[in-house]
C-alpha cells in the first residue's frame, strides 16, 4: 500500500534531497511525494489531493508558516498526521505545534535516517486510525442494521460482539410470540395505498416499539404479522415473564389503535397473539449475503399456532401452559386443553390477565365455571349460561358455552 506525504518547506534544495535518500521506496511505490513551498500552496495541492496519509512541514515559510497551517487543517478537521521540522532554537514553537495536533517533530538539519524511522512511526500510527474509524464505521453500520430488531440496548451489546450472531444456530431456552391483526387482506384490498401506508407503518411501529421496550427480538414483520422471541440472542433468564408482559402491552396498543382508526371511519379487526415458551435453534440463517435472524422448533410452530387457535376460541391472547408456568406471578384464566395440528397431546392454554381484570368478580366467576367443566360438573352449563348472561361480551365464556350446548363434557379442545 502507498503512503502520500506531502512536504511543505521553502527550501529549494530539500525536494531533491528528499527524492534521493527514497528513491527505492518511491520506486517500490510504497511512498509517494508531493511538495508545496508554504501553507498556502499545501492546501491547494490538499485539495486536489485527497489521498494524503501524512504532512511534513517546515515551521517558518513566506506567506503562511507551519503553524498557521496547522490551524487551518484543523479547521478543516483534516485527519493528516503531521510532521513538524525544525530547528532546536525553534523549540517554543515545536511545543506550540504539537499543541495544536502535531503527531511527531525532527530537527534541522535533518538526520534521514530519524526522518525515516519517524515516517515508519507515523505510518503505522495511520493505519492503526484507519482501522479504528474502520471499525467504528463498521459497527455503525451493525447498530443501524441490528436497530431494525433488536431493542436499542441490545442492538448496542451485539454490535460490539459480532460473534453473538454468527452463521448457523444454537439450541436456546426462549419464548416465541406471534402476532395477526385480522382481517389485514381484506384492509389492503379495500382501502386506498395513500391511507394503508401510513396505517401500516403507524401500526408496526408502535408494535415494535413496546417489543423493544420489553427487550424482545424482532425476528419476522410480514404484512402486519410479528414474529418475537425473547431469550435471544441474549440469555434473559425472565424471557417468559417478558413476553407475557409484551403480550398484554401489545394488546392494549392495538385496541386502542383500532378505536382510533374507527373514528376515522377505518374498521380493523382485532390483533391476535399467541407465544410459548420451550427450546428453539436459534441463529442467522441468511448465509453470508443476507441477515435473517431466525428461529426454528416445535416451540414456535406451537406459538404460532396458538395464535391462530385465537379465532376459534374468542380470545385475543393465547398462551401456554409451559409459558405461564415459567413467566413469574402469572395472572390469567385457563381456556382449555388445547389438541393443535400436528401434536398427539393436548397443551393447556390460558389467556393473560392484567392485574384488575384477573381479581374482578367476574373472573372469579368464570374460574368457578371452568373448575365444573375440569370435574365434569354438570352444574358448568349453567355457570357458564350465567357468565354470558351478565356478559355477552365475554367470547371465551360463550364458546365453552356452545361446546356445552353441543354435548362437549371435558376440557379438551380439538383445533
């Protein structure tokens, strides 16, 4: 690699001098000079050459000297390392030069072989900047990318740690969140791009905001769709409690995101969410041109199928018994012994619950009901019928209450 130096010094015979004693290295083309006779010529020549590593300059020069030039290239907030060259009686304004961002000094009359163990010096200094601006220019470029789906804070661990995402996966304890605003086809269809885009965007954002707020991983947006893990890429050994947590944030955005377009006459449907909690390989699994965080296992097939388990059962939040098991002081009700698609045995299922709303008499009401369906209490069709008469609004109560209705004696739920 060339290094460009630029000699700045009035006197007429030092460009010859200098030439000579790198001949080799200039004929190897490992350095290039090029000269001005003062501050003023320098910063042309700078100008129409931006490839300049390093600056050796002379101190005292007609029309502008050393130190003037310095200022100047700092203000221009040039990153040159620059050499000053001057006489020991000139010491004062040495000092004064490498105050004002010199790297290194010699002394006239110039003993070469210093100067050139001064030039290896300040080279290596170069590079040594140029692999720092490298770096730090490369993990700006991580943080912009990993910004898109991770939290800020986590964004920030994983640039600085390349080696946490690299190719390939590892098995992980996480939990898996899905996310579906019904009814999204039939939005786009309908509605026009000029109104779907700024709804959409709003939308996602607000989503991913309240899963970065809670540390979750962002790894899938398709249409409206989420897809979050908690547990990775970093251990968090509360990821249950996290995406319990996320889930009830979630919902509460999208109510009230959809009462919001309601009143700008935009009818959305509800967003569903189903998450679990098990062991997931977990990785980049782009190959080296594309980063595609991703997940795959049995946890999240289950996750997403208890999200889609949502419609069927009137809930807007679905999840697992394993992952209120593990999510600490866990609030919600029981929905059932769910039998997914692809699965021998049922899965107990439960709906959230924030705090109020689990200690109301009416939860209360339907954890009675759901413990006679549990004992095959006949005494459950009419607990049930009473739930749904003092709440019609209550969709899990009134689908227990069909199944009832229609002879279904257990909890068991095909799906």
């Amino acid at each position: 690699m060339s290094t460009s130096i630029l000699v700045v010094d009035d006197e007429p015979d030092l460009e010859r001098l200098l030439v000579q004693k790198f001949r080799r290295q200039i004929r190897d083309s490992t350095l290039r000079f090029l000269f001005a006779r003062d501050g003023v010529e320098a910063l042309a020549v700078l100008a129409a050459n931006q490839d300049v590593d390093m600056v050796l300059s002379d101190i005292n020069m007609p029309r502008m000297d050393g130190l003037s030039l310095l200022a100047k290239l700092q203000e221009r907030d040039a990153e040159l390392s620059t050499i000053i060259v001057s006489a020991y009686s000139d010491m004062a304004n040495i000092r004064t030069a490498m105050n004002r961002g010199a790297y290194d000094f010699v002394t006239k009359p110039i003993d070469f072989p210093d100067l050139e163990a001064t030039i290896v010096k300040t080279i290596h200094h170069v590079e040594a900047l140029r692999e720092a601006q490298r770096r730090q220019s490369a993990a700006e470029q991580a943080r912009a990318s990993l910004s898109r789906y991770f939290s800020p804070n986590l964004a920030e661990r994983l640039a600085s740690s390349a080696e946490t995402l690299d190719l390939g996966g590892t098995r992980r304890e996480v939990a898996s969140l899905f996310t579906d605003l019904t009814g999204f086809t039939t939005l786009v269809e309908t509605i026009e791009p000029s109104v779907l885009g700024p709804l959409v965007n709003d939308y996602i954002v607000g989503m991913t905001d309240i899963v970065f707020a809670h540390d979750g991983t962002v790894a899938k947006i398709i249409g409206d769709a989420l897809h979050v893990l908690f547990g990775a890429p970093a251990d968090q050994p509360d990821h249950a409690g996290r995406a319990v947590a996320c889930s009830l944030a979630l919902d509460a955005f999208a109510r009230s995101f959809r009462e919001d377009w309601s009143r700008k006459g935009i009818i959305l449907g509800d967003t569903r969410i189903g998450a679990h909690a098990g062991t997931a390989v977990v990785g980049n699994f782009g190959g080296a041109r594309f980063f595609d965080y991703s997940a795959y296992g049995d946890t999240i097939n289950v996750a997403a199928r208890l999200e889609v388990a949502n419609k069927t059962l009137g809930t807007r939040i679905c999840v697992s018994g394993s992952l209120a098991t593990k999510a600490q002081d866990f609030r919600g009700r029981p929905v059932g012994d769910l039998l997914l698609r692809g699965r021998a045995e049922p899965i107990r299922a439960f709906e959230p619950l924030d705090a109020a709303i689990y200690a109301s008499a009416e939860t209360q009401a339907y954890m009675e009901a759901f413990g006679k369906l549990e004992a095959r209490d006949h005494g459950a069709l009419a607990s049930f019928a009473a739930l749904v008469g003092r709440n019609a609004e209550d969709r899990l109560a009134s689908f227990h209450l069909k199944r009832l209705l229609n002879g279904e004696t257990t909890t068991i739920i095909t799906l």
